[in-house]
C-alpha cells in the first residue's frame, strides 16, 4: 500500500514533495523498529561475527543521512567503522558515540523466538541478542542523528561515532586499539559515550567507572604421601588454607552488599573460578595418593577506588604465603590508575560540565536518571578513561529485566523509541556546549 502511494505521487509532485514523504517515511515508528530489526537481523555472535555484513549496513545507514564514513582495521577482518559530523567550530573537543558491533552466542534451542530472527511479539517487545547488548545503542545513536539533521540542527562541536569490534572478547582489537592509535588522538575527543546495563525500574542506570579485573592463579607445593596418611604440609591443606581465607573475604565484601551498605561495583569481588590437582590415572583420579601440587584460579574484580597495595599485600601474605609453599601470577591485572595517575573514574559532579549536561539532557523529555554507578564488569569506556577521557556507561533502557548474555534478551519497542528522544537530547546539549573555562582560547582563534 505504501508503495502505491508512493508511486502516484512520484507521477503528479514536484520532486520537494516526494523528498518530505521519503522523509516522514524514514521517521515514521515502523520504519525506525524495521531498521533496529534489521541490525539485529546481522549475525554478529562471537567467535564469528558477521563484522563485514555489519559494515554494510552501517555505511548504508550513514550515507542515507550524509554523515562522512570511515572503515578503519586494526586488524584484519575487524573493521572498526568511524562516522564523523563535522561542528561548526571543530577545534574544539569532539564528542564520541561508542558502541560494539558484536554480541555474544546464543543458545538456539533455549530462546522462544530465534536470537537473530528479532520477532516483535503482541506486547511490542523485540527478541535478539544484541537489543539490550549494545546493537540496540548503536543505532539508537543512529536515529538521533538522522532526527537532529532533519530537523536543521547545526553541531557546534563535532560528532563521531564509532562502531567496534570484538567487545565481547576484550576489545584489543577495537576500542583498545583505537584509543591508543593517531587515528583517536586527531579527533580531540571530549567526552565519550558507551554502554550501560538495563534498569528494571523506571530510573535510567548511568555508570562512571568501572571495576579493573584481577584474574589471580595460586599454585601450592607440598609432600606427596599416602591417601591414608594425615600429616601435615600437604599441598591440598596448603591450598585449602588459603580458599577459606579468601571464603572469608569474599564473605566479608558480599555482607556489605547484601546489608545495603555498598552496590555491586563498589566492592572488591572474588570468585573461584577454576580447581586444579590430583593425579590422573587412566581413567580418574588415583584415589590413595595425596598430590604434591594444587592450584586455583579466581576471578577478582577492584573498584578503581580501592587501594592496590594492600590488596596486593593481602595476597602476597595471606592468600598466597611462601611459608605454606605457595606461589602466585595474574592471567590478567588491569591498573585502577589512568596514564596520569588519576584513578579510573569519570566526574559526576559540577567539576565535570558533560555529567551536568547529561543529567539536565535526559530529565527534558521525561527520563529518569538513577545514582551514578562503577559498572560491575567491563566495558570499552575503560580504554578512553584510561586515555584520561571523560566517559560513561549509558543506555537508555528503563522497565526492563537485564538479559544481558542471558536467553531471550529482547528490548520493547516503546522503550527503544524513547531511548531515541533520551539521546536526541543528549546529543545537542552536548554538540551545543561552549565551556567557559576551557574553550575560550579555541573561540578566540575564530
Ligand atoms: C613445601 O614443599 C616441600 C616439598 O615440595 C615439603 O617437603 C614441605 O614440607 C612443604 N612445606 C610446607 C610448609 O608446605
Ligand atoms: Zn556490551
């Protein structure tokens, strides 16, 4: 029927006219879920994403609104694609869009509806992975843009946005190439948007920090002997020493949670997450032999507000002591510190004029903003903040369970309409803003 339309007044209008239709038509709801749809169509799931496929279309979306395109590989095969709106005045700090283009498997069997398939069901709700994970952001940042241009809208800051690859895998060869590489440095980056994690309540959930991962291997020695045998200083009683105590401060940082007194990201978490020892025989384990070597491995998570030298002193002395012949290394050790010094977090208060921007942006068309969080995982932000960069953790995503990783992620299409006008908002208080303290000597060259 559209179609029809269309075409009679293709035959009868001046060509104005039909540029208003195709116009509204680009904007109208359905059109704008049926590109989300779309996107999430793209079989982006680790550890083979469809990144060239995903390249496409972004470039499509872009060019169908003149925004200038790059496609950049770090590595190859792993395009990373940067779109740039130029400002009126571009020698001022620059704003970037940040969003991953991959997203994690899914379990076929395990969702009602197919995890590429992006069904709407009756109550307008979208299953996907990737539509709360982040393919939901990217292109909610997409529809901002094309809105914001359509309606005049002139940037005095410049806007870029790039799409990453491999998020989900640690993100080397994307954000945490390209915030290091002169690629970044040119585009005088200001403040950086990326990621943020679903809110069951009507309050949106921003984050400006998060915790570094310390992925901690202990590895015992100790006198091998009979399994009937009790004697002292084996390495199974040299390793079970130090779980318990490492037990016991989990226990003590999870207390503090579940009375209230601290969020998720603002304490130091530490899960077991591996078990090694024994002595395999053919088909098991020898039964009556106590092993001379134990190890284990715990995934151990610091807010940037923590003090590593004493978690560092805690492990050398009581989880991994030398006088029970113990030894330990980290798989991973993320600093809490940026390339300054600064510990690893983003301002919320008036010393940081993007937060207050971001606070007043989202409260004029109606959303709710909930107390700043750290982000108990990690996310990409953490490249640009260790770059020294101002960056949080968003998305609009408000009255929804988090599915992130989970089966049946889906997002609401109400929700995802108004995630739009939330970054509508954001995006022009923040390509409109001229700082007083900072930009006046690039205002004075003009
Ligand atoms: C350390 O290991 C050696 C054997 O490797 C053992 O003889 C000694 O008793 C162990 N000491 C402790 C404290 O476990
Ligand atoms: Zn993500």
């Amino acid at each position: 029927m559209k179609f029809g339309i269309r075409n009679t007044l293709h035959l009868c209008l001046p060509s104005l006219l039909i540029l208003i239709v195709l116009s509204t038509e680009a904007s109208d709801p359905s059109s704008i879920i049926a590109r989300f749809q779309q996107y999430l169509q793209i079989n982006t799931a680790q550890p083979n994403p469809e990144y060239k496929q995903a390249a496409e279309f972004i470039i499509s979306q872009a060019k169908s609104f003149s925004l200038e395109s790059h496609t950049i590989e770090f590595v190859n095969g792993k395009p990373l694609i940067l779109l740039k709106w130029l400002g009126t005045n571009p020698a001022l700090p620059s704003i970037l869009l940040n969003s991953h283009t991959d997203v994690v498997p899914a379990e076929h069997q395990k969702w009602t509806h197919h995890p590429f398939g992006a069904h709407m069901d009756d109550n307008g709700n979208i299953y996907a992975r990737g539509s709360q994970d982040m393919k939901c952001v990217g292109m909610q940042y997409l529809e901002a843009i094309r809105r914001l241009k359509a309606s005049g809208f002139q940037p005095l800051r410049s806007i870029h946005l790039s799409f990453v690859p491999d998020e989900e895998i640690g993100g080397n060869a994307g954000a945490g190439t390209f915030s290091q590489s002169e690629v970044f440095n040119i585009l005088n980056v200001g403040i950086v948007l990326d990621e943020g994690l679903p809110s069951p309540s009507e309050n949106y959930r921003p984050f400006y920090a998060e915790r570094s991962p310390w992925w901690l291997v202990i590895r015992t020695t100790g006198a091998p002997g009979h399994g009937a045998k009790l004697y002292d200083n084996t390495a199974m009683e040299n390793l079970l020493k130090s779980i318990e105590t490492i037990r016991r401060f989990r226990a003590s940082q999870f207390d503090l949670v579940k009375a209230g007194l601290r969020a998720d990201g603002e304490v130091v978490s530490v899960n077991m997450v591996f078990l090694k020892a024994g002595t395999p025989s053919p088909t098991d384990f020898v039964m009556n032999l106590q092993p001379s070597e134990a190890e284990a491995g715990f995934d151990i998570r610091v807010p940037p507000n923590a003090d590593p030298g004493s978690l560092e002193r805690r492990i050398a002395e009581e989880w991994a002591p030398t006088s029970r012949n113990m030894t330990f290394s980290f798989k991973q050790k993320e600093p809490l510190h940026d390339k300054f010094g600064k510990p690893f977090l983003t301002a919320t208060d008036r010393s940081n004029p993007w937060w207050t921007l971001l606070e007043d942006a989202v409260r004029k068309p109606g959303g709710k903003l909930g107390k700043p969080e750290i982000f108990p995982a990690s996310t990409d932000a953490c490249y640009f903040r260790e770059q020294g960069i101002a960056a949080i953790g968003f998305s609009p995503i408000a009255n929804t369970p988090n599915l992130l990783h989970d089966h049946n992620e889906f997002l609401n299409q109400d929700e995802y309409l108004k995630g739009i006008e939330i970054y509508e908002s954001i995006i022009k208080a923040f390509a409109s803003f001229v700082d007083p303290e900072r930009d006046r000597s690039s205002t004075d060259e003009l």
